[in-house]
C-alpha cells in the first residue's frame, strides 16, 4: 500500500453526544483505487464515521486530511465536491424532477454550466437505463430507481472519494441487484470507495479492505480473505458466527 497515494487521513477522530460516546478515536487512511467495506454491529458508529468523513456531523475531536489539506469550515464546499455520498433513503428532493436534481449541485457550486450539467445527466440517466426519467418526480420511482440516481446524482460532481452508508438496506432484492451492479461498475473503473453494507457476499467481491466497527473503534481490519477466512479478534469471530 506505500506505493499507493493517500487521499484521505483520520486522525483520532472522535464524536460525542451528550455523555454518548459514538466514536472514540478512530484513525484511518484511504487510498487511491481501494474500496474498503466497513463492517459491524447496528450502532456501532459506522454511519457516523461516514457522515464526520464528510462533515454532515461535526466531529468533537480529531483531525480529517484530504490530499494533504486538512478539512475545516472554510473549505467544507470544496472538500464535499471531492467527498461524494450515497445514503440509505436516497435524499433525492421531492419537489423538483430527476433532472433538476441531477444538476443542482454542479450548477450551484459552478462545476458546470446549466447546459453542461443537462447534457452529462442525460449521458448518466442513458448509462444506467432510466434515460426517459429525467422529467419524472422521485414520488413516481421505484427504490432501485431513486438509488442510482442518487449515485449518478454524486458522479455529477466527479468526486475522488465515493461514501456509500447502506446503499441498499431500503431495498427489495431486485432493485438491491441492479444498485449493487452500479456500485460494482464504479469499484471496476477505479472509483476510491468506502462503503457500509450488511451484504456480506459483496464485501466479499469488491472489497480491497474490510475494516469492522465495534463500540465507536476499528478492532479489526485486513483483506476478505484475511477478515473472513483468518479473523484476530474474539469479537470478529463472534460476529461471522452470526453473519454468515
């Protein structure tokens, strides 16, 4: 991995609310073309590790490093251009159609100009098969469909970090199918990906890295082969016993 370019750095990062500790020091390097699977227990922190990497929530403590330039409230528009996510309920905003969401933040932070914006969204609607949504409200679409506009909805802004926090657990198995090809087509191209999931046979085959949670900490992190086949820890263990 030292022949390979740090993106992202987490340094001790810890989150509290009130006397609940989330996070209770995390530290943590991304690099680029991994795909790490972040694994663990309902309430472990692993969504609230994905939304502080991104600043949706304020971390009480510690340090995030992005190419080498630390992300901090002057910079959070910039960083977040770099730092795409993907949630679990889609987030797309109801009242507008497909296609003003797809360019609104392009447009808004000046990435692109309006008729650039429609032209790649068109390109991106074709790509993933839903080429005659673009006029459509997110009311009118399925789960799977609202998903891959949500992820085509984050390659807008041509990120170099894709988050992905439980992209298909709003999902029936059908449309988790088609997501789970989309994320897969991304991992192929070389997208940096970091994604919480509970589909264990996924993490299998696209992770480069699965790092677990427990309790607000990484325990444990390795290759598949390593975390499935040859875990360290106790708690690991006990955790494929019930998973798998």
């Amino acid at each position: 991995m030292d022949n390979q370019n740090t993106e992202l750095i987490i340094k001790n990062l810890k989150k509290h609310y009130g006397k609940n500790k989330v996070l209770r020091g995390i530290n943590f390097e991304l690099h680029e073309g991994e795909r790490v699977v972040v694994l663990g227990p309902s309430g472990s922190g692993k969504s609230t590790f994905l939304r502080c990497i991104n600043r949706l929530e304020e971390p009480s403590s510690g340090q995030i490093i992005l190419d080498g330039v630390e992300v901090t409230d002057k910079n959070i528009r910039k960083i977040r251009r770099n730092i795409g996510m993907v949630f679990q309920h889609f987030n797309l905003i109801n009242n507008l159609t497909v296609m003003e969401n797809l360019i609104l933040a392009p447009v808004k932070l000046k990435v692109m100009k309006k008729d650039e914006a429609i032209k790649c969204a068109h390109e991106l609607l074709g790509h993933i098969g839903l080429p005659g949504k673009a006029d459509a409200y997110p009311a009118s679409l399925s789960g799977g469909q609202k998903q891959r506009i949500a992820i085509i909805r984050a390659m807008m802004l041509s990120p170099e970090i894709l988050l992905f926090d439980e992209p298909t657990s709003a999902l029936d198995p059908e449309s988790i199918g088609d997501v789970l090809s989309l994320i897969r087509e991304l991992a192929d191209r070389g997208m940096t990906i970091m994604i919480v999931t509970h589909e264990m046979s996924f993490a299998k085959e696209i992770a480069t890295r699965i790092v677990f949670v427990d309790k607000g900490k990484i325990i444990e992190e390795g290759t598949p082969d390593e975390f499935f086949n040859h875990p360290k820890t106790p708690r690991v263990r006990e955790f494929l016993k019930k998973v798998l």
